[in-house]
C-alpha cells in the first residue's frame, strides 16, 4: 500500500475501459526517444516507425518533444538481477513443493537454473536494497510522467526476430547476470516499465520489409490506461493498422480443392 506522502496511490477507473475507445484524449504533451539506454542502437526502419508515429501526434494537436525518463542503467541492471533471480527461486522451489521435483541443471534450462542458484542465495539485505532502488526508479519515472503525458518508443530495437533467436541454453548464459545483460541489449525498453508498474502499449503501427510487423510502445502514468486506449484508438483511425496482414498469419488456414 501506500506510504506516508505517497502520491502514487490506487484508485479505480471512473468509468469502463470501453469507454474510452474514441474518447477525446484532449492536446498532450508527448516525450519521445528511440535512444537505448545500453546503447543498442536502434535498426532504421524501427526508427522510421516511431517518427511517423511522432509526426501522427503532432498532426493531431499533441506537443512532441525529443525526451527519455531518468536511468542509472548500473543500478537498474544490478537490482534487477537481484530481484528477478530471487523470484525465480522463490517460484521454482514453491513448484518443486508442489509437484515433488527438485529444480536442477537437467529440467530447467541454463539461464533460468542461473537465475534460480543466484536467487536462492539473495540476502533480505540485498533484497532490500534492490527493492530501493526499483523505488528510486519508479518515483523518477513517475516525476517523468508528470511532465509529459505520454511517453513514446520502440518496443524493440529491431524488427521482428525469428522464433529461437535467444537460445536460453546457451553457454553464455551461467550466471543470472549475464542473462540479464543479454537479454536488457536485446530488449531496452520494455523492463523499465516492467520495473516500474506504469502502463504501457504495445500498438503494430509499421511494416518491416520482410511483412511483419513493427511496435511502437506508448507509456502513461500510474493508473492512465484510460489514456493509452484513447491514444491507441486514435492511432488506429490515423494509421489504420488494424486493416494490416502479415503475409503469413498464425492459425491461418487455406481451403483445399477436392
């Protein structure tokens, strides 16, 4: 819960979700980055997306500025590790009470067994001492959001990978840091909000060349979900993007001739 001076607090929504589909999300002040904070830089034609995308909204009447909330990226990474690990563990041997199996090398794979020996170690002082950090994070990141209203970037850095393209077996991932590391280059934008609580989106509002689609992730504040699904359906009239088919769709079937 709360805690004393906490501004950040729960409330519920005022009215239905469904509502909010092509409500007036007012002019709002917009913040936009494409920069990664581990310094990935981000593929062109993701690039491309996330300015139409910016251009979109000033169109629309919203202020877009060139801006990114504040991240320790050492601090972050390192706390992180530390709670991500020790979850991993608490779940893992919770299952095992569970189903009578121990977790170990031979049914999990490297990087969660990692993860999952590195948890079970985590000090309540190191816990601690993560858990401030991720609220040093989340309050900045709250301030962030009370400057702008939205907060827009790529989900991921590149267009789409094939499936299997981070093999979780892989030699380089023995310790839980080093899996962390790998896998915050491949995705640096999606943990922070992750970390935080604040509600994202994920919209497909581009096209790579190879037909599959690019994501534009749209941010708010704590408890504004109401927010992204005005922006969200607002995008959606602009770019059309719901009329869009990946030449090759999951579950799609095709008629066969007798």
């Amino acid at each position: 819960g709360p805690s004393i001076g906490d501004k950040y607090t729960v409330r519920n929504p005022d009215r239905s979700y469904s509502e909010e589909v092509g409500a007036d999300p007012g002019r709002l002040r917009v913040a936009l980055s494409k920069t990664s904070p581990w310094g990935r830089p981000v593929d062109q034609e993701v690039a491309a997306v996330v300015d139409d995308v910016g251009r979109r909204l000033e169109s629309a009447g919203h202020t877009v500025d060139e801006a990114a909330p504040p991240l320790d990226v050492d601090a972050f990474l390192a706390a992180n590790v530390t709670i991500w690990s020790w979850f991993n563990a608490v779940f893992a041997y919770g299952f095992a009470a569970t189903i009578g199996r121990q977790p170990g090398p031979d049914n999990l794979e490297t990087a969660t067994w990692a993860c999952v020996e590195h948890g079970s170690r985590v000090t309540g002082m190191e816990l601690a001492q993560a858990f401030a950090v991720q609220n040093a994070v989340t309050r900045g990141f709250g301030a962030f959001l009370d400057r702008y209203d939205l907060y827009v970037s790529p989900v991921l850095p590149v267009p789409p990978l094939p499936v299997g393209s981070l093999d979780q077996n892989g030699a380089e991932f023995t310790t839980a840091a080093s899996w962390c590391d790998h896998v915050f280059t491949e995705i640096p934008f999606t943990p922070q909000f992750n970390f935080t609580g604040q509600p994202s989106m994920s919209l497909p509002l581009g096209m790579s060349s190879g037909g599959l689609p690019i994501g534009v992730m749209v941010s708010a504040a704590s408890l504004r979900e109401d927010l992204l699904i005005r922006v969200a359906a607002q995008l959606e009239d602009e770019l059309h993007w719901a009329d869009r088919r990946p030449s090759v769709c999951a579950g799609a079937t095709s008629r066969v001739q007798p």
